[in-house]
C-alpha cells in the first residue's frame, strides 16, 4: 500500500464534510477583517457590529469543520498520516483560540472592541488562514487526489463513497 | 510583527486578568477625592449578577435591618416592581409600579447574553414589562404603618417612574415623556392627563428611568435622561438629548438642556430650603471592579460632567473615538463619590421630621446594586451626611440586610425613596416587590 493514501473518512458524494465547511470560517474571518478595518477608518458602530456576528459564526463553524478534520485525520493508521495533516491541524488549532479571544475583544464597548486588539488579531487570523489554507490544500492534493489517479492498484469502483 | 509582539504583551495579562480577578478589594472610594485606579480592559468584564430569592424564603417576616431605634415595616407587599415612591401631604403614597420598555435590539451576540443576564436580576422585570406599568395609590387608613387599601390609578403607562406633586397636579416622568394630571390628595382616581414635554425614548432606549422634580417654587420641572448605552456602543448619534438634565416650563412644555455629560442621572431632588439641585449618577462600566465610582453632585448649571469623554473631571475614556479634548477640558469633578457600580437611583434629603438630630440635613441615597463588580456592592439604603449643606464624610448603611450572604441571593433591591408628612422614610424595593416604611421609634440608638 502507497504511504501516501489517505481518505476522507466522512465524506458527501465523494466531497470531505471538513472540505464542505471550511469555505464558512474563511469568509466569515476574512470579511471580520474587512469590517474592522472600516470600522477602524470609519468608527461607524454597524462595522464592528458586523465584525462580532463574522467573528461568531466563524468560530462556531471553525469548530465544526475542526471536528470532521480530526476524524478524518485520526481515523486513519498514524503510519500513513500525512505529517502535513498535523501541522495543518496544529496552526488551525492557534487560529481558532486567537479567534476565539477575538470575539471577547470584540465584545468590549466602542473603539476598543477593534482598534487596535481586535483588528491586530483579525490579522492574525487571516495570515493563519492563509497559511493553514494552503497546508490543507497540499494535503487534499497531493495526499487525496494523486493517490486516486496513481494507485494501480485500486479500480475506479473503489474511489466511489 | 512589531503589532504581532505588542499584541502578544497584551494579550497575556489581559488573560491572566480575566482568570484572577475574583477577589476584588472592598471600596474605599467615597466623598470628595475617590481614589481612580488604572482603567482595564478585559476579555470578561468582572461581573456579579444578583439573585433575587424575595424576602419570604427564609421565613415569613424578614426584612431589612435599621440602625438601633428604628423600627422596619413592610408597608404594602405582593407589589409588582415598585420603582418608586412620592409621599403626598396627607399621607397617601402614590407608587410607579414599572419595568423597562424592552426596545433595545440585539445588534450584537453581547446583547443577546447581556439581555439574558440582566433578566435574572430584577425579580418582576418580566411580569411588569407584559405591560403593568401603573401607578398605584396606598393608603394607610389606622396608621398602624401598614398600607390598608390599594387603589390603581392608572395602568399601561409607557415605563412611568418620576413622579412629583405640587398645587393639585401631579407629573409622572415616563420614559418618552412627561405627563401632568389634576389630582388632589385623597382621590382615588386620577382623570385624564395632559402631554407636558417629550423626552427622548425610544429608539433602544437603554437607560429608560426619567427622574423628574419641581423646583422649590413650582415654576420650572428638571428631568433626567440617561444615555442610551454604556459607552456610546451605539454611536453618538443614538445620543441626542440624552445624558444630561433637562429644565421644562411645565406651564409650555419648552425646554432646554440644564447639565449634561451625566451618563444616567436619577434622584432629582432640590436641596431643602436652596435652589441647589442634587443628582445621583450611574456612571460607566467594564474599566474595573473599581472603576467609574458612581456619584452624588450638586447640579450646576450650564455645568458638562464628562460623559462620554471623560469620567470624574479629565480621565480621558479611550472607548470613545474619535476623542475630544475640548469636551474633556470641560469636564467638572462631581461633588460626592458613593463608591463603584452601587447603582444609586433615588435621594431623600431630611429636614425636620422625627428622626434623630444625626441624620437632619443628610442625603438618603437608593442604591439598586452592582452587577459590573466580582463582589456586590450597594444594595442598600445609604445615609450620606450633610455639614454646611455640603456632603462630608463616608456613607453609613441605614437601611441594609438585602444580601443574604448566601452566593449571590439577594432578599430584593432598594429603589426610590421619599418621606412622609408622618417622618418616616418609604423605600421601593423592586426586586422585593415591597414597601417599606422606617420610623424612629424614640429608644436607644443615636
């Protein structure tokens, strides 16, 4: 067996549950920094109200495309878990305890729930999203994708779900 | 990543503040200099919320306790949120049965857990903002210090809390107006009221008492308007004729702005025998356990108190953007600091009367409670002392025992006061659905 094969566990029609989800946390946390910076150019409310619900739902999606990774990860034999999986796992576990305190800083009244905390962590979030989004397309690319079209081994029935 | 270090050197402590702040030193922050610590920001603001048990948990009788020779009566009982009291010339108390408009929106995931917090401390807010907003007339026919009959007078008001009398009419300060109706002490219906001036309420509407009062001669009416949140959280605009005094001409309605820069202003009351008005004042919350004290000032006018720039004179609030030193520079230092987060609502000064001679030209303060505190504070009856018609000295507790020392149960919440032509001081007790009724009774003590 390839060392390299590794399946999603928990997969819809072929597409990883943890892939369906991720889109959620990265656009919520991506337009979280887009309203606190016009917040913090504008000190308009509704910004960095807008801020705190992205910030929110961003979280609480993180944390369940969090929980399909790490089945995903997990539930295959630790010999063919790609060491690219634990440091794509390992930089979203920061991202979602920087977002996390985010949404308290958030929670502050006026200015100070975004300049300069709130808005420094946002950017934070995002370069780690960055990052982490691009370990995780490694993963699902190389791990996932090659392993299906090099794998003489397997017939085509076997890549259906 | 010079952001990335500087965020990181905050962040820390920050998370340490939050995890340790439990035990929070007892306030020594009272009358003319209050000692300001640092201001904090925090990832969870200290926080107590009250528990309101009522006063018949542990046992059928419990009341709150009086300094030695007074005597504590539950004047009328089974109320629903009394707010507050105005005692008429012939001994009739007339009480604003009341609870918040409920028209704050929840514009933010903060205002949905907040609204749920606050909600479990005030024990009839529900019941009262279904819609028994009333006044209600209490009588005590055999002066045996219990009320004997109980008349409403009036229902469905929007929020009514200050109420005054003078020359047969009686104006009720609701949370968008002020309203005057033709009432002479003893009737036991009130008629139909007129519009005197609207007052800002709506929209949001987050500070929602207006206290009211008539000067000493009748000619002018003073209304206090809180701010419509904390920290201008919703914009400056929401803000408009809010967070100051206004002087009315009850006879025209016509109004201007009297004080301002006070977050939410209560108690209106003039200082017995002067033209000097008093207000107490619930200032801002989420800097600390010891931070913004809350006070008692003379009102002067014309005078800018600070919010929302500033707090006790030039402490600059950097929540508030942009920011203003002009505004600042203005700031006026408040008389009296009653120390933090108590929540005063209600002054009653003593002049004359029964009581003992310690307490004659002092200032009773109504102090609702804390909940931006990790320990309670307030929740009580304070006696702040006058020398020279001047607040001296540190408050003593005069009516206490509405904690119960069990976690955070408290029995109920001290409101609004007033004195009878009988000398006894009533006391609205919301959370408590009761009135009190504190008499001297001539032995022992002071």
């Amino acid at each position: 067996m390839d060392r390299h094969v590794f399946r999603p566990r928990i997969a819809v029609g072929g597409v990883p549950i943890h892939a369906m989800l991720v889109p959620f946390p990265i656009v919520c946390f991506t337009g979280a920094l887009l309203t606190d910076l016009a917040y913090a150019a504008s000190a308009e409310v509704q910004w960095t109200n807008f801020s705190q619900w992205l910030l929110l739902f961003g979280t609480l999606f993180a944390g369940l495309a969090a929980l399909f990774g790490l089945i995903d990860l997990f539930s295959v034999p630790s010999e063919r878990r790609p060491a690219i999986g634990l440091w794509h796992m390992g930089l979203n576990l920061v991202l979602f305890v920087v977002a996390f305190i985010n949404n308290l800083v958030h929670a502050r009244d006026g200015w100070t729930s975004v300049v300069p905390t709130g808005l420094t962590l946002s950017i934070i979030t995002v370069l780690l999203l960055i990052v982490s989004g691009h370990l995780g397309h490694r993963l699902a690319y190389r791990h996932v994708v090659r392993d299906r079209t090099d794998d003489p081994a397997r017939t085509p029935e076997e890549d259906r779900p | 990543m010079k952001r990335l270090t500087a965020l990181l050197a905050t962040a820390a402590p920050l998370l340490a503040l939050a995890a340790c702040s439990r035990s929070a030193e007892p306030p020594t922050q009272f009358g003319f200099n209050p000692k300001l610590p640092a201001p904090k920001q925090f990832l969870l603001p200290p926080m107590g919320i009250a528990n309101p048990v009522g006063w018949d948990r542990t046992g059928a009788g419990a009341a709150p306790t009086v300094p030695p020779g007074f005597m504590v009566q539950a004047f009328a009982k089974g109320l629903n949120s009394p707010r507050n009291v105005l005692a008429l010339p012939n001994g009739d108390l007339i009480v604003a049965s009341s609870g918040g408009p409920n028209m704050e929106p929840n514009l933010r995931p903060k205002s949905f857990i907040f609204q749920w917090l606050m909600n479990t401390s005030h024990g009839g807010e529900r019941g009262a903002a279904a819609g028994e907003n009333t006044l209600i007339l209490l009588r005590d026919t055999n002066h045996d210090g219990v009320a004997d009959q109980t008349v409403v007078l009036a229902k469905d008001l929007p929020s009514p809390f200050g109420l005054a009398w003078a020359n047969g009419t009686l104006y009720v300060g609701m949370t968008d107006s002020v309203w005057r109706y033709p009432y002479a002490p003893g009737q036991t219906a009130l008629g139909p009221g007129s519009l005197v001036t609207d007052l800002p309420g709506g929209p949001i509407d987050h500070h929602w008492t207006k206290s009211i009062t008539l000067s000493p001669d009748g000619s002018k009416l003073y209304a206090g308007v809180g701010s419509n949140s904390n920290i201008v959280e919703n914009g400056l605009e929401a803000e408009h004729g809010r967070a100051m005094i206004w002087e009315v001409d009850p006879a025209t309605g016509a109004k201007r702005e009297f004080a301002t820069g006070l977050r939410n202003p209560n108690g209106l009351t003039f200082y017995p025998g002067t033209q000097t008005l008093y207000a107490v004042v619930n200032e801002r919350d989420e800097l600390g356990n010891n931070l913004v004290p809350d006070y008692l000032t003379s009102v002067r006018p014309g005078a800018f108190y600070g919010w929302p720039w500033s707090w006790y004179g030039r402490n600059v609030d950097v929540r508030v953007h942009p920011q203003r030193p002009d505004m600042v520079a203005k700031a006026v230092i408040p008389d009296y600091s009653l120390s933090t987060h108590v929540a005063p609502l209600s002054i009653a000064f003593l002049k004359g009367g029964t009581f003992p001679a310690h307490y004659q030209g002092g200032a009773f303060i109504g102090e609702h409670g804390s909940w931006d505190r990790n320990v309670l504070n307030g929740y009580q009856v304070a006696f702040v002392p006058f020398v020279n018609g001047r607040p001296t000295g540190t408050p003593e507790t005069f009516l206490g025992g509405f904690t119960t020392g069990k976690g955070r149960d408290v029995h109920g919440r001290p409101v609004g006061l007033a004195f009878g032509p009988d000398g006894a001081l009533y006391v609205a007790d919301d959370a408590g659905n009761t009135v009190w009724r504190v008499s001297w009774t001539g032995k022992g003590g002071t």
